[in-house]
C-alpha cells in the first residue's frame, strides 16, 4: 500500500513539474538566416521564429551572445517586443564576423528578457558565417518565384559567377608554359601540386517581400540581379536603398522586361547618371523603347556599376558573344590589364599573378619558401591592410608621451637612497631603526603612488575619442558614402558608449590591421587588442548604441559606415574639377591653392592615376615641407603618409617598396584578387578592401585626394573621375 502511495506521490510531482516547466517556457524560438553561405566580410541577417502559447502579452527584449568556443564576438540586445499569442518573426542584423578555423563554428546563445522573468533557450544557435582563409562571393537575385527560373536566366546566372570567369583548367605548373626559377624546380614542389583557389560564389534568392530596404542591407551582395518580374514587385523604399548602395560602390544588373510604369523608368534612368545619351524613354503602351543595336547599356553609377539588359534579349539570345562576355568582366570590376587577355580567352589571366609571385620570391632569396607556399600563388583570401597601423599613429592623443628616461631613473634613485642609506642613517639618528618594518612599505606605497602620478600626467587619463572621416564623392561633387574611423583611447578602466543612427559599427582588431610605427617611432607587429567584446543595445543599422569596456591605454578602432552619406563641405566647387585639372603640373598648382584656400594651410591635395604600366602615378602637392617629416620620425599631420616598407610574403620579408596608408587606403597593390579586380562591392566589415577604387592599370582613371587634419576630426575627401578618352 505504501509503495502504491510513494507512485503516486511520484506521478504528481513529476506532473507539476512538467507544468511548471510548461509556464515557464511560454515562447519557443527558431533561427533563419537569410543566407546559408553569406559573402564573407559583410553584415548577416537573421531572423528568429517565434512561437509563443501563452495569452499573456510577452513584453521584453532579446539577448544575444555570439561566440566561437572561448572567444567572444559580442552580445546584441534588441529593441523592445511585445509579443501576442501566435507566430511572430523578429528581424536582426548583427555585423561582420569571421573565423580563423576552416572546422570552427559561430555559436548563438539567445535569452529573452521580460521586465519580471527571463527565459532561456536551447544552448546554442548556429550562424553560418565567412571564413577568413576562404573568400565567399554573393550574388543576390531578386525575384518571386512564383515559378521556377527559365532556362536561361539560370545560365546567365552561373555565367555571371567568378568561377565563370577564372582560368578554366588550374593544373601543375609543368604544363602552363611558365618559366619555374631553379630554386623552386629543384625541390619539384611546384610540379607536384595543382593549383587552387580557395574561392566560391553563392546565387542568393531574394524575395522582393525581403530586399533591402536600407543602403546597408544591400553589403551583404557583391552584384544584385533584378529580374523582370522582381523590378515589378519592388516598391520605391527598395529602389532608393539600390540606388545608394549602387552608388557607394556596388554592382548591379537589371533585366526589365516590355513594360513599366514612371516610378521604375525614373530608377533606369537614375543608374545612367554618367551617360550623355538619351534617357530610357516608353511608348504609348507603356513599353520601354530599346534600339535593336542597343539592347544592353553598361553605366559607372557614382563609384558604382551598373547594366540594363533588356530580358527578352537573354531569352532571344540576341546578345552577341562579346556582349555577353563584358557583362561579368563589367560587374566584377576587373582591372583594365586583364581586358586584351579577357577579350580573347573570355577569362582572367592567371600566368601574371605566378610570375609575380616568383619575382616576389627572388627578391626574398627564396628564404621563406617551401610546400605550402604554394597556396599563395593565386590566393584569393582576405588580405589585411598592410599600412593600417599607422591609424593609431594619426589618432592617438597629441597630448600623449611615454614617461622620459631620465625621470623614471630619477625616481629609481630616489627610491634605492631613501630605503638604503636614507632610512638607514635617519632612523639611526632617532635611535628608531627598530620601527624599519613600518617606514619601509610606507616609502614604497608612497613611491608607487607618486609614480603613478607621474604617469597619468604623461598619458592623459581623459577619455579620448578621435575620428578620421573619408567622405566619397563622384564626378560631379555629390557624396556617395561616408565611412568614420573612431579611436578611443582612455587612461582609466571606464565603459564607452558610442550611439550610431542609420550605420554599420564593426570593432577593428589591431592583428588584422597591418604593420606600422607606434606613437615612439620603433617598427612594430600589431597583436590582437585587449578590449573586450562590445556590447550592441537597439535595432541595428537604424537606431542603437554600442558599449565597449575599455582597458587602461589601450587604443581601440571602430568602423562606422553611414546608410546615406552626409552633404561635401560648402566653400568648395567639386564638380568643377575635371581631367584638364589634373593633366599639368600648373593646373595641379592652381588647384593646390584653391584647396588651401578652402580648408586651411595644413590640407594636403595628391592626385592619383592609373598607368599602363600597373603602377599609379601621385602626385603629392605639400604647402609646408615641415608637415613631412622623415620615415623614421613622420611628423604626426601626415602620419597617413609616411612610407614603410611592405613585406614580399606572409613571413613579413622586408622589400624595397615602400608604401603609405594613403596609397593602400586608394589603390591595393597586393597580391591576391587585387590583381585582378580593381575594386570590391562595400561590405563595411574590419577588413578595408572596399575602400579601395583606383585600377592601377587605367589610364583614364583619376583619384583627387584632400587630406584635412585637425583636433577631433581628421578627414580625407577623395573624387573619383574617369576620363571619356
């Protein structure tokens, strides 16, 4: 009978439990993210599935933890829910995030927070991510779906990948006519391996329900690709956010189909701002009117790219070989040394990128080389900016000093005197040695302390925050985007807040940063920084704060890029500069002075072109020689363009180029996928590659650059033109 009692006991319990555990658990969540394979180096968005049984209203936020084993990317707290009975889905976008490890995984620990309660989740979320090591290429396609793809969307599709467009057959080196050095024949590594590139490119569906609404939704894409029936369902939130993101830099590729009404002709019509020609016009059917000879139209749109391709084309098959073969040439950006060879083999040219890699080798005495060098021959991973150190030395506190020698060796010898013969002979005067145990810790906390002192005042213990901001603008002056460099540096342990409205924030790791001189002018290697993972409060990109727990002296760089650009500077006519002003050394003066006229004696104006030979010409116009400095002493105004010395490998073998922040910053001369595109889409990630616009191998093409130093802000305008001859 007992026994039957303790079931029953046991039973009730169990069920109260599962009760409990049932009110407890009012809301399930699932995670969907947009993409399985996003471009690496850019945002992610996901959203979470909500499911909630209860009721009650569920008011609260959600928590996020992102991590990757120990290491944390950052907690994410969403703006405030109420959630009713029923399925809900919660937007969010976190930023860019990559791992080292090919095997590694970026793990989501989620908590939703009510005023009274918090409910936790299954122990972790998976978030696919990029891959530092692996380069992972977007293509967004805009579409319904209703219906499967026709047949030769598809095709135009994996034609417009970058596989499409490498080197068909990446076989042994033995057989690609290509003079191997002996000091790399003779140990028979390069014959033995195959080449490879670590490189894929992933088609996105997009529903036009779910496009970006916003500039920076779009940096998830390397090339957006609207169909015919996708530029129906878009409305004009979506084509505005295009337009901008076009512009800042990105790739597009409309197919509009026969018909189209006012609002989605004046979007056409927008993306050809560089053309002379007429508009895209409709007739009285409301059909867009194409020449038979003019069936697809290649624009620059700002700093951007852009085709129009009527889709009745494609499904005629009315384009011409060469036709089709520009268009991912075009949306890629490739560089302008590659087109001879592209025209003919409807592909990139990889022998230059081997030849270059072995003239890089030879000047490094082959010292470094061995098996798994071979990796870097055509290596398309993320390559750090070189020169990026020396950000630190531009934005650090002018007012900061290391302690002098001289005075830390004073109070050395102060102290060795006073706990030795001074203590000695005093308290032997008073007849009080006996009191040694008290006076000696005594002299040492008070030496500390006055220590401290001293080095508070050499370093500042403020709280420091300076920016440099780069503000692009397009051939006729108007801006296209803007992107801010934040240095905080403070001399106690404090939390900083930084408040972003309508931006992209991503913390800089200084390992990923380059090489550069510290404040002392000694040759350093960055290390990963000290600051822990930041804290993100609000709805990102619209409206949210950061908050970043900040060490004693330890600098730390964020990136912030801004949704919609800010107007230039008055004062200044930009669309008055053109190629005629560039072309000579007086036109160059002329415009030197009216630079100098406008923002001060300290701005510095360069001129970048493109060569045929590959290697830009600069022009560096300087008012005052004593901004200069030296290499190994650069005066702090242009830190920006002191040159250092870039390493021929990845083992930091030191060459005889010397290169600036401002030269890497404007035009990457590194190996890898520099070699062949010119440019890369925005993603606003910690790694500057889409900063970067000038083909090296243009001639037509111009960067004008105005440098303008100061006390909180630094900021560098650059113009970009591209001369019609």
């Amino acid at each position: 009978m007992n026994w039957k009692v303790l079931q029953l006991v046991w039973l009730a319990c169990a069920f109260t439990a599962h009760l409990a555990a049932a009110q407890t658990n009012p809301i399930t969540v699932d995670i969907h993210q947009t993409t399985q394979f996003p471009k690496g180096n850019g945002p992610l968005s996901l959203v979470w599935e909500c499911t909630v049984s209860t009721p009650d209203l569920l008011e609260g936020h959600f928590l996020v933890t992102a991590y990757d084993g120990n290491e944390q990317f950052g907690q994410f707290q969403s703006h405030d829910v109420a959630l009713h009975s029923g399925f809900h889905e919660v937007p969010m976008m976190l930023p860019s995030m990559k791992v080292d490890n090919p095997f590694s995984e970026v793990k989501l620990r989620l908590s939703f927070i009510t005023p009274e309660t918090r409910y936790d989740f299954k122990d972790a979320y998976t978030l696919k991510v990029g891959r530092k090591y692996q380069r992972t290429l977007a293509v967004g396609v805009c579409d319904p779906f209703i219906e499967n793809l026709p047949p030769v969307l598809k095709t135009f599709l994996d034609q417009l990948k970058f596989e499409a467009i490498c080197p068909k057959e990446l076989v042994q080196l033995g057989n690609r006519q290509i003079e191997i050095p002996s000091e790399m024949a003779k140990q028979g590594i390069l014959d033995a391996q195959p080449l490879t590139m670590n490189l894929k490119t992933y088609s996105i569906h997009v529903h036009p329900d779910d496009f970006p609404q916003l500039p920076i939704d779009c940096h998830q894409y390397d090339i957006l690709v609207i169909t015919a029936r996708g530029l129906d369902a878009l409305e004009s939130r979506h084509m505005k956010a295009i337009l901008q993101w076009v512009r800042s830099g990105g790739s597009l590729c409309v197919l509009p189909g026969e018909s189209t009404d006012s609002s989605r002709l004046a979007f056409l019509n927008a993306l050809q701002e560089s053309r002379e020609g007429s508009p895209l016009l409709v007739n009285s059917k409301g059909q867009i009117v194409f020449s038979e000879m003019n069936q697809i139209l290649f624009t620059r749109t700002g700093w951007g790219r852009s085709i129009i391709l009527r889709q009745q084309a494609l499904e005629n098959k009315s384009l011409s070989s060469d036709q089709q073969a520009r268009i991912p040439f075009f949306l890629w950006k490739l560089k302008q040394s590659q087109k001879e060879y592209y025209d003919q083999q409807h592909h990139w040219d990889d022998k230059k990128l081997i030849q270059d890699y072995f003239e890089r080798e030879k000047q490094a005495n082959y010292r470094n080389y061995n098996s798994y060098a071979t990796s870097e021959l055509l290596s398309m991973k993320y390559q750090p900016l070189f020169t990026g150190g020396m950000l630190i030395n531009d934005l650090m506190p002018a007012e900061l000093q290391i302690v002098p020698t001289w005075v830390i060796g004073t109070i050395l010898l102060g102290y060795v005197l006073m706990i030795g013969p001074g203590e000695y002979y005093l308290l032997g005067y008073f007849k009080i040695r006996r009191f040694t145990w008290i006076t000696f810790p005594f002299i040492s906390i008070c030496v500390a302390l006055f220590a401290f002192i001293i080095s508070d005042y050499y370093m500042q213990a403020s709280h420091e925050r300076k920016t440099l901001s780069i503000v692009d603008l397009d051939s006729k002056g108007s801006p296209v985007r803007e992107n801010e460099i934040e240095l905080l540096f403070t001399g106690s342990y404090q939390t900083i807040e930084t408040r972003i409205k309508s931006g992209l924030f991503s913390p800089l790791n200084q390992s990923e940063l380059g090489r550069g001189y510290d404040r002392f002018n000694s040759p350093r290697n960055t290390a990963p920084g000290m600051v822990g993972a930041p804290f993100f409060q609000g709805s990102i990109p619209t409206q949210y704060s950061v908050y970043q727990r900040m060490p004693q002296w330890t600098p730390q760089l964020n990136r912030i890029v801004n949704n919609y650009p800010q107007k230039e500077q008055a004062g200044f006519d930009w669309s008055s500069i053109t190629v005629d002003h560039l072309n000579s050394d007086e036109s160059r003066t002329k415009l030197k002075t009216q630079v100098k006229q406008t923002f001060g004696e300290n701005a510095i104006l360069l001129i970048y072109q493109g060569t045929t030979e590959g290697k830009p010409k600069r022009f560096t116009l300087y008012l005052n020689e004593r901004l200069a400095g030296t290499p190994l002493r650069p005066g702090r105004i242009t830190a920006l363009l002191t040159p250092i010395h870039r390493p021929h490998t990845q083992y930091q073998v030191q060459s005889q180029e010397q290169v600036c922040f401002m030269d890497d910053l404007c035009v990457r001369q590194q190996q890898g996928i520099f070699q062949i595109v010119s440019q890369t889409s925005p993603a606003g990630g910690s790694n500057f590659e889409d900063l970067s616009i000038l083909d090296s191998s243009d001639s037509r093409q111009w960067l004008v650059v105005v440098y303008v130093p100061g006390n909180e802000r630094d900021t560098i305008y650059r113009q970009f033109i591209v001369s019609d001859t």
